[in-house]
C-alpha cells in the first residue's frame, strides 16, 4: 500500500490456506502478495493486535516493542468479528493502554485546508498540503505562483508573449493564459475565442434564427476579473450581408443581436453605444442609405458590411452571437467578433498618499480567520510608521514600518502576540517603491519584503487557529499610533484589491495617487530615455532618442535601395545660423540655458548597418565650411572613419583593417570625439582611442546637413567620397543619432521635424540593420515566466495572431521550405542538363558566390531582401 500513515482508514486482509498466504491491503487484488512456495501456517490460541508482548529474562513483566499508534476497528478473526465490548469488559482477552469504543486520531484534512484544489495528507502530529499542478503555492496552497496582470509582467522586463496571470490573486478564480503585447505605453491584454472570421450564416437555412457561440479560454469570471480592472477594453465585430437585415432600423425590432456579461441581451452594433439601436455609420451618418441606420437595413441585394469596436467594457466579452433574417431565398450573411482586448490595469496603480502622521483610510473588517495574505507597495522618506491594523476582543493583525531598516508583521489569534520582522541591508525610507507580502494561515506565517529571504514563523500544533476581528480596518495611523507617511499602492487582502484612491478622495489628510514613480522605474527607460511622470504610472519620453517602444528598446532603422538617400538638414528654410543651433544642437545638452555655440568641439555618432556592396558612404556631416566628417565602406569592405577639421592638408583617417564590414551581417559603430582625442567602438570589441594631428583643428565649423547613403551637397567634395558615391549604399541603416538628432526616425516618425528631413527614393521601415544582442537571452531551463507559446491551448478563431510566435515559425518554415525544394529543382535540371549535353555548362548560382564567405552570404549578397527577413524574424522571435 501507498501513504498509509495519513490518518485515514485503510483495511488489511490475511488469508491463510493449507499451502499458501495472501496479504492484501485496501482491497487491491493487483498489488497483493501471495507466497511463492509452499507455506503452512499454525496459529495459537492468542492473536495480539496493536503489539506483541516480550517476555524478559528473571522477570515476571512483558515488554512491548514497536507497538501500534492509531486506530482499528472491525477487527475479524476467521471471518468472525470481534466482540470489542466483551474485551472491554473482560470477557473476552484482554487489553492495556487502550481506548475502546473511539478514535482518538485528529482528522487534520477535515476540513480541508488546502486551498485550490491542493492535495491534504496527514502525519500523526500535523498535515501537508501538495500544491502541484494547481497554479498556487505556499503551506496551504493559497499563493498564485502567477502574477497578477500582464503590467506586473511588464515591470518584470518581459516583452509581448503568452502569459499566465491570476487576477484575483489568492482568490477563488484560477489562472488564465493570455496574450500580453507590450509595444505600446500601456499593456494590451488578449483573450481568444473559437468562432472563426467570416463564419457564413444562412444561404440554405431553413431556421429563422442561427445562434453563434464564442467560446474563450477562460471562463466568463476570469475575464470579468481583466474587464473590471482595466482602463478601457474593446472588441471587434462584423456584419456582412447579402439582403440580410441587421438591427431593422430606424423603428423596427432588431433582427440580430449579441449576448454579454451576464447573457444579457445587447441591441446596439460595433461603433454604437447602450441604448443606441444603430450601428458605425449611424452615428457618423455615411450609410450607403441615409434611410437607415445601418448599411445592412437597406437589404441590398450586393454585399455590404457594418463593423466597428464594442468598448462598453461592463457589457463584454461577447459570448453569443443570434443571426435573424438569413431564411428568406438570397439572404446570407457572414459574421466576424475579434478577441476581447483590454489595456491598463487600475489596480496595479491605485494609489493613496498620506500626508499626516495622524492621516488614515478605513475599510470594512477584514475576513481573514484560517488563511490570510496582505501585499502591498510603499515608498516613504519617514523612518516608522503604521502600514495597516485590524483589532479583535484579543485577536489583531498589524504590519509597520518599526524602523529604517525593518518591516514588522504582528498577529494574535489567542495563543498569544506573535511577531515577525524582516531586516533589510539597504535604507526602506529610500523614497522607493518596496514590496511587502504578508501571510498567515493555519500552519505558518511568514513574511517577505522586496526580494529579500522569507522569514516563515510555524504556528503551533494545538491551540487556536482562528482570527477573529471586529473593528474596521485601517490604513495609515490608528489609535493613537504614529502613522505612516508618505504613499501605498497596489493594496491588496486575500486577493481583492482595496479602492484607495476612491477613499482617499473623500478622506482630509490622504490625496489619491502618488507621483515619484520615476524614482523606481526610471531605469528602465533606456538609451537616453527620459522617464515621465503621469498620475497612475510613469511613461518613457523616446523624442530624444535613435530608439522607439514603451523602455525605447526597439530600433528605428529603414532599408536603403540602391541611389538612395536621406538628407537632414540641421535647421529649417527660412531660419538663421544662430536658430539652427539653438533649436537642434548638438553640443549643448540644454539649448534653453546655454548661450549657442556654432562650432562643435565634441560630438557622439552612434548607429548599427548591414551591408553586401562596398565601397559606400554610410554617413555624411557636411558644414558651411570645408570642415566634414565620413563613415565609409572601403572596395575591401573594411571601415574607414574621416575627419576634416582644417589645418592639414589631408583628411585624418581612421582605418579598421581587421574585420570584413560588408559581409551581410548587422554591425554597430560609435564614435565619440572630445577636442582632440577619438574613441571608436565597432561591434562589441573593446573601444579603441585614435588622436587628430597636432596641426588639425578641434572645432566642427558650421555643420550644415547630415546624409545618409549618399552625398549630394553644393561645392567642393573630397575624391575619395566622390567616388564612393556611385552607385551609392545598399542595405539597411538603424538607430542612427548625432548628438541629439536621429534623423531616420525623424523621417519615419516625423513630429515637427519634416522640414528638416529630405529623401530621394522610398524609405522603407525595417530593422534589418538591427544590432545583435550583447547578452543571450535567457534560456528556457532558467527563465521561471518561460512558456512555450507553440503550446498555448487556444482555439483558432481564424485571425492572424498579432506579434505572435506561431506566425513567425509559419513564415520562417516556408521560407525555408521553398529554398530547399528550388534548390533540389535545381540540382535535377543541372544533372539532367549535363547528361544531355556533354561539354561545359553553366549554373543559376547567385551572384557574388566567387568572393562569398559561404553559401548564406551569397544568397545575401544577391539578394539584399533576404537580410532583412532573416533579421526581422530573428528580432521577432525574441519578442
């Protein structure tokens, strides 16, 4: 048998026959065991249960080794059961140590205390829950090993992908698996249903009414959960028809409507609102029949369409779809709902400050009598105070700030106060945001701060296990005690998230919200980012940066075709030397307080290119002067960098000999001059420092544009770029900043700066010129949030899935397929070629295969496209 120390009944049966023996345990035939040889066995005239008595030697008293701790009951002997009350009575045997007639073992799994469908199994002394396989943690399974939205995924640095999250937290809703698409400055959050696009309804049908059904990934309590807490939320749905009328306006009874939260009923159409029975272009007025409020209503006999977003956030998801008026002959109609897609998350940013060391917030009593988990965020400059307290007759709960450095969670359930404090080696009155999680239940208490190790606290294994208050819970000082100063955030008590912000409003001596969240987050804005504070959150300002993307991550780069090229002017026509540099320069790190300088002593140029063709310009600084400053490709494909400052008769040039640059291959160059002394980084080698002849120049004269793949400038150029410029730069350039300009994402995201940007040819977005990562990514084996999305269990509902990886490997596979089988296609007609006509032959192989390092290179070299779709899907799978 398997556990049969856990406390409950397990039977045991012996059989013994002339020759042989059977031992079976809880009625398993498969697993009992049965002699293999022969075996008599001869009973005596007394059975002893419970232990054997010993007898020792020149004593009259029996020892009792190894006795039996617990309970029987329905003790047979020959299939005949044994009267236990004429044993008690001494009638019948004897006994010692023995209570008769009860059980005196504690049934510790009733009633369950392991949450969340945990597994409860018991010792003699206490029990043990097994959380595996339900989503949850801890000694009772009361912990979501998940977090609780994707915006918490996205504070963890994570970047769009599939995703489990627990919105209740501990609470009785499981987790759920979602999509989590990053890109933007809030988080988008996507449920997925099952009813394909375009779903045909009608043509044939002999039924009045056809009923779609959406079935979603979650239940409708789950998504309720995402629903209630975001900012906004939406979904897509469409009507096409073919004389198959919609909501029968202007006055008639809906034909088709849609089901919600709830099942309740929905007459209003995409683009509509409650209580307005018209669709989009009723309310934009542009039906294809001003008659009607819908373009469908008009019964066309073509097909049109009615569509639009539902972003009436109570009334969704929608879970049901009823088609009226597909029975007639010719009616058809085609229906189309999108996921349910949801952004922000108020919870995670509900926020309350309190200003007075008097000031608190109070709520309802908190019910937390057997299991009970607080967490919550806080960012002070005070050294103590009073986080929260709930009072009983004895019982309380209380957690503080004791000190600078310590956080006290403090709790009496009637055996007496216990407190545990957690000792940080860093300042908590930093003015950063802290993390504080707090547990207590009926086997232990512990408590957490930040990262910093758990410290548990077991409760003892008889006493009381209830807690029982009474009072209202308060947030902030409470009687009479100090309170804490400064904000609280994210509060949440057995997974429901308390409304400070709402409280805080009517409440003297509290404001709702809190800024400073820069203070914590701002690094993670990155490249030059600047960190923005907004009323629920922070956002990251990319306006001064190469790099675009909620952290300025992602890179902003173009294609470039062949005689192609981008020209920034650094001012506008029509404006003077002097607002040209006070408006976009360049040397100044604050234009408003410093006084314009026309000439540079110090400049930084950064940017990433992918290449096959040499020699090339890559980059261009002209000036109003002889002064200028090259990046160029050399015919070997090496890189060489040109200064001309003046007084040298020669340009100054920085040769980079050792690495092939025009290989295919993305390749990061940074270049920072400081008066006389440059320093040059290529890739990730270690930099390297150069230095401008004595006799040079250190000022920039007058810099006047900026180019990219090509110079086309009035006056004098050197040779050597003159001759560079034919046919001009092929490949792809990214993230490209000067100081503070970036002109290729001046010219893809053109905010106020068209003037500057002018562009010969078509300028295509890709980031085929991306550099490659510094740092792997982490694997699968040691990222604890990894989830394989290739596995996610989602119905298809026949739309592409935005950003996703499933898309990708589509892509990637096809690709890959069609190269394999062209090149088998070739090597057939080759064959077949040389067998037919002896003699010499020639091959399709791809252009520039002679002086290609190997055979990708040469399929890069011929066709530059193909960089592009092997970078992009590599960024893609990265996502």
């Amino acid at each position: 048998g398997s556990g049969l120390n856990d406390g409950q009944w397990h039977e045991v049966r012996f059989l013994a026959k002339e020759n042989f023996a059977v031992l079976t345990i809880d009625g398993d035939e498969a697993s009992a065991v049965r002699t293999n040889s022969p075996l008599q066995v001869k009973t005596g005239k007394k059975y002893f249960f419970g232990g054997f008595p010993i007898q020792m030697n020149d004593s009259d008293h029996s020892l009792f080794q190894h006795s039996f701790q617990g309970c029987m009951q329905f003790i047979h002997v020959d299939d005949q059961l044994v009267d236990l009350h004429a044993v008690e009575q001494g009638q019948l045997g004897s006994f010692a140590n023995v209570t008769i007639d009860m059980c005196a073992i504690i049934d510790r799994c009733v009633p369950n205390h392991c949450e969340h469908d945990g597994k409860c199994t018991q010792t003699w002394e206490s029990f043990k829950c097994t959380c595996d396989g339900t989503g949850y943690s801890g000694a009772t399974c009361h912990n979501s090993i998940y977090e609780l939205s994707c915006e918490a995924y996205k504070h963890l640095g994570k970047t769009s992908n599939y995703y489990w999250i627990d919105p209740d937290g501990s609470g009785a809703l499981g987790p759920l698996k979602v999509y989590c698409n990053m890109t933007e400055d809030k988080v988008w959050t996507t449920v997925y249903h099952d009813l394909q696009m375009q779903t045909s309804v009608g043509g044939n049908s002999l039924e009045k009414l056809a009923v779609l059904q959406l079935n979603y990934s979650a239940t409708m309590d789950q998504i309720s959960a995402i629903t209630s807490s975001a900012e906004y939320c939406e979904q897509f749905i469409s009507y096409s028809c073919k004389m198959s009328r919609l909501l029968n306006t202007p006055e008639g009874n809906p034909y088709t409507w849609w089901v919600g939260k709830a099942n309740e009923k929905h007459y209003y159409w995409g683009g509509s609102g409650p209580g307005i029975q018209k669709c989009a272009c009723g309310i934009e007025r542009n039906c294809t029949d001003p008659k009607y409020y819908c373009n469908c209503d008009a019964d066309y006999k073509q097909w049109r369409k009615d569509s639009g977003m539902l972003s009436y956030k109570e009334h969704l998801p929608v879970s049901q779809v009823v088609v009226g008026d597909v029975d007639r002959p010719g009616s058809e109609a085609k229906i189309s709902v999108g996921p349910v897609r949801c952004q922000g998350d108020q919870n995670y940013w509900n926020a309350a400050s309190f200003i007075t060391s008097s000031s608190y917030l109070h709520f309802s009593t908190f019910q937390g009598e057997t299991s009970a988990d607080i967490s919550f965020y806080f960012k002070t400059s005070a050294s103590d105070g009073v986080f929260l307290e709930n009072l009983g007759n004895t019982d309380f709960i209380k957690l503080e700030l004791k000190s600078p450095k310590e956080v006290s969670f403090s709790f009496d359930v009637g055996n007496g106060p216990v407190e545990i404090v957690v000792r940080s080696p860093n300042q908590l009155n930093d003015d950063q945001w802290h993390r504080v999680n707090a547990e207590r239940n009926v086997k232990q208490a512990s408590l957490q701060v930040d990262q910093l190790p758990l410290e548990v606290r077991k409760a003892p294994t008889e006493g009381h296990t209830r807690l029982e208050l009474y009072s209202q819970l308060y947030v902030g000082a409470a009687g009479g005690q100090r309170g804490f100063l400064g904000c609280i955030r994210s509060l949440r008590m057995n997974g429901v998230t308390l409304d400070l912000e709402e409280r805080a409003k009517v409440t003297p001596g509290v404001k709702p919200g809190c800024s400073g969240h820069c203070t914590s987050y701002g690094m993670y804005c990155a490249n030059g980012g600047k960190c923005v504070e907004k009323y629920n959150g922070y956002s990251c300002d990319c306006s001064k940066t190469a790099y675009d993307g909620p952290f300025c991550i992602k890179d902003v780069g173009a294609f470039f075709e062949e005689g192609m090229w981008l020209r920034y002017n650094f001012h506008s026509p029509g404006t003077s030397m002097k607002d040209l540099v006070s408006r976009t320069l360049l040397s100044s790190t604050d234009p408003e307080t410093t006084e314009p300088d026309l000439n540079l002593n110090q400049e930084e140029l950064s940017f990433s290119f992918s290449t096959t063709k040499s020699p090339c310009v890559l980059l261009y600084i002209s000036s109003y002067t002889q002064d200028f400053m090259a990046v160029l490709v050399k015919p070997s494909g090496n890189l060489q960098i040109r200064y001309s400052l003046g007084g040298t008769r020669e340009p100054y040039n920085i040769d980079v000999d050792h690495r092939n640059m025009a290989n295919g291959q993305p390749h990061t160059v940074n270049i920072t001059r400081n008066g006389r002394h440059i320093v040059l980084q290529l890739d990730h080698y270690p930099p390297t420092s150069y230095s401008l002849p004595t006799a040079s120049d250190i000022q920039f004269n007058s810099p006047k544009a900026l180019f990219l793949g090509k110079v086309i400038e009035i006056g004098k150029i050197d040779q050597d770029i003159y001759k560079y410029n034919t046919p001009g730069f092929t490949g792809c350039l990214s993230r490209v900043q000067f100081n503070q300009i970036a002109p290729l994402k001046a010219a893809l995201r053109p905010v106020n700066a068209s003037s500057h940007v002018h562009i010969q040819g078509e300028l295509v977005e890709s980031n085929c010129g991306a550099s490659p990562l510094t740092i792997p990514p982490m694997s699968a084996a040691t990222d604890p949030w990894h989830l394989d999305s290739a596995s996610a269990d989602f119905p298809y509902n026949g739309q592409a899935i935005g950003d996703g990886v499933n898309r990708n490997s589509a892509i990637i596979g096809g690709v890959i397929a069609v190269v394999i089988f062209t090149i088998l296609c070739t090597l057939v007609f080759l064959i077949r070629y040389m067998f037919r006509h002896k003699g010499t032959y020639h091959t399709n192989e791809a252009k520039g295969a002679e002086s290609a390092e190997s055979a990708d290179a040469a399929i890069m070299n011929n066709d530059p496209n193909f960089t592009e779709t092997i970078d992009e899907s590599k960024k893609e799978w990265l996502i």
